[in-house]
C-alpha cells in the first residue's frame, strides 16, 4: 500500500498503543506458568501475533476475553523428545531469539522460520554457546534448526550484540533444576531491556539478581506463577507523536507511564536537548530504536545533531542506518551515514518527496510524522508496514487531522 500524504500539523489527544516489549515477556510468563494469567490491553500487533503462535507450537493455548487476553500456561513441563517442532516467526526478532532457549528447555529443539530479513538477523551469540554444549545448530535456505537441551551452568555472551539473548536465557533457564549464571563479556548495552525482563518475571514469581561483581545475572530454578497485569502504554511509539509535537503539531499524549522500566522513554530527555540549538551527541547505544523520531527532529531543527553507538540498527527490519539517511534526504534534508551513526544536518524546511519505506514499520511513521512540517506532499511506499508492532498508526494520525490518501 502506498500513501500520499498533504502536509499539515496535527492536533488532538492520542494515546501511544501497548508496549510490544512487555507484551512478548508476558505472553511468554504467562505460557510457561503453572495455570491461567490474564492480560490486559495487548495490541494484536504481527510481532505479538508471531509470539502467540509460536507459544502455542510449545503447548500454552489463549483466548481474547472482556478482561483481556486468557493464557493458560504449561507449568513449565519439559515434553518427551519427538519430532523438533516448528516456530513461525514472522518478522518479529524478540520472538525468534526468545523462543530458541525456550525450545531447548522445553522440547528440546525447534525449526525456526521467519519472513523478511529475520532470518539474517545474527544469533551467533547463541551458536557459540550452543557449540560448547553440544547442541547441534544447522541453517539453510532461511531456516535454523537446533537440537539438544540446555544445562544448568554459565553463561557467557557478548552484551554488545542485543539485550534479547540474554532476555532469552533468563526466561528459559530458571525452568532447568539447578542454578546458573548468564554473564556478559562486554559492557551490556540496551540494559533497560533486561531491566524490563526481569520485573516481569518478578511478577511470575520468577527471581533473578544482577551480580556487579560477575557482570551477570543469577539464575534460580523455579515455578512460573499465574498472574494479572496490564500493558502500559508503548514509549518507543510515544516517540513518533514527541516528534511531531517538536515539528510544531499540537499533541497531548496520555496512557504513558512516567516511571517506566521501557528504555525508549528517554525519547523525553533526548526532545530537550534537540529542542536547544547548536551542536548535540546522542548516544543509541540503550536505546537505538529511538533513532528515526529523533533524526526527524534532528532534520529541522537549528544545529547539527550527531548519533553515536547505534551499528546494531543495521540489522533490523532495514538497514536502518542507511533508510533512516535515505528517508530524510528524499524529503530535503541533509545528513551523513557513519559506520555506527549518524550526523544530520539541520535545515529550516523540507520540500517533501517520496520515502521507500523499506519494509520497515519505523521508517514509513518517521516519514509520516516528517511530512508534517513538509512544503509539498510526501508518498510513502509501503505504508502497510506499519502493522508490524503499530496497526492503528494511520488511523490515529488521519484522528489527529492528518490528510492521508491511499494510492
């Protein structure tokens, strides 16, 4: 699907949909627990859907209901060895490196599959440490198939590569029955992502203490517990709307909360400093997906903007350096790609284009969101990404007064 969009500022309430990241860690405690959890106010997002499915290859089952999502858990059951199952991903990388411990713990293997560029995405970090265990791994022809169990013990892997394989790891290994130590060999970047993992399995009953000493994270066997949460409201997509508020749309954002465990809240401290002038560094390296909202305030603002320690965001749905670079200078602006960053150059307008939207959800709503403070109209092609973690995005902007028409 593509769009064109009229530019005008926007203006209303809008409340940012569920968190995604939280969504993934309870439907997963939910389905590993010991009887019926309820959760409420999840977004039926493609990522939240592949984890769903994929929770149910491993024997948890759902069901929507008035008070929310009912999962009925596996009590952490191991299950006899059988043909290894198959896991649909989709496109959803949280639930492809999530799931690959589960299966090992669970059903002692699984076939991986996935759409897109998923499959790409590295999991070497697992592979070394599935080598020393004798685990078997194979891939080819975009699917990855692993054999074996995992053990109670150590844990060493790079904490530079993605917090999810360690959330990966501490969801699966307290259902082993000895304790074990998941220890990071460099500095762990996007710890607010395990921070997160860790209050939720709190909230199963699930207790894991970070050792200062160890650079690492205890591990104790245990039962997951039922429980009833709510999902609190998504700050990586609370971005998109900071940003349209600092391109001059007069938003109000409700449903956020103000302490929250989510990295990507500190979109909040980042607007400031863009809202000043002059040359400003910012630092990815916790919370990288905070890139395209920031850049597109960056774009228009007076002064040059450099953000640092974001190479990671190579491997996502795009490249997302080089489509972040690609999406601003076809709307006029002026940036430069580094190998781990980028510099953009502030300009007072944007003249408007057309966006490739890259396959990649977070491309096409910087887009959108830039088209605000654009001269002419923008085309997006391939808006319908926006169903990866955001279904209700282009209603919500065409609800705030944005002129969006399919082509």
């Amino acid at each position: 699907m593509d769009v064109k969009i009229t530019p005008r500022r926007l203006s209303g309430v809008v409340t940012p949909p569920p968190s995604k990241s939280l969504a993934h860690r309870y439907v997963i405690a939910a389905s590993l627990a010991a009887g019926t959890s309820t959760i409420r106010n999840v977004a039926f997002s493609e990522d939240i859907e592949a984890t769903l499915r994929c929770m149910e290859v491993l024997g948890a089952s759902w069901e929507t209901a008035e008070d929310g999502l009912r999962v009925s858990g596996i009590g952490g059951e191991r299950r006899p060895f059988g043909d290894l199952p198959q896991f649909d991903c989709g496109e959803s990388g949280s639930t492809l490196r999530f799931l690959i411990p589960l299966a090992l713990t669970v059903d002692q293997g699984g076939v991986f599959m996935g759409r897109g560029r998923l499959m790409e995405r590295p999991q070497q970090p697992y592979l070394d440490l599935f080598a020393q265990r004798g685990i078997a791994c194979a891939q080819k022809d975009g699917v990855l198939a692993v054999k074996g169990s995992l053990t109670p013990g150590e844990y060493r892997l790079r904490g530079d590569v993605s917090s999810q394989f360690f959330t990966g790891l501490l969801m699966a290994l307290p259902l082993l029955e000895g304790p074990s130590v998941v220890v990071s060999t460099t500095k762990l970047e996007s710890a607010s992502y395990v921070s997160m993992t860790m209050g939720v399995l709190a909230r199963a009953g699930i207790q894991v203490r970070w050792s200062p000493a160890l650079n690492g994270f205890g591990v104790e066997p245990g039962i997951y517990a039922p429980f009833e949460e709510a999902v609190e409201a998504d700050w990586s997509q609370a971005a998109f709307w900071y940003a349209a508020i600092a391109l001059g749309s007069n938003l109000r954002l409700r449903g956020l909360k103000g302490q929250s465990a989510q990295g990507d809240a500190a979109v909040v401290k980042h607007a400031k400093k863009l809202a000043l002038t002059g040359e400003v560094k910012i630092d990815l390296s916790d919370c990288p997906d905070l890139l395209p909202p920031l850049a597109v305030m960056a774009a228009v603002r007076r002064g040059t903007t450099h953000f640092t320690h974001a190479a990671r965001l190579r491997l996502k749905e795009s490249d997302r350096l080089t489509t972040v670079a690609q999406m601003l200078k076809a709307l006029g602006g002026a940036v430069s790609e580094e190998e781990d960053g980028l510099t953009v150059y502030g300009v007072s307008t944007l003249p408007g284009g057309t966006v490739d939207g890259a396959n990649d959800h977070r491309i096409v709503m910087a887009a959108a969101i830039a088209a605000t403070r654009c001269q002419g109209s923008v085309t997006i092609r391939g808006a319908e990404a926006v169903k990866k973690s955001y279904p209700s995005f282009w209603r919500d902007y065409e609800n705030l007064g944005g002129a969006v028409h399919v082509l």
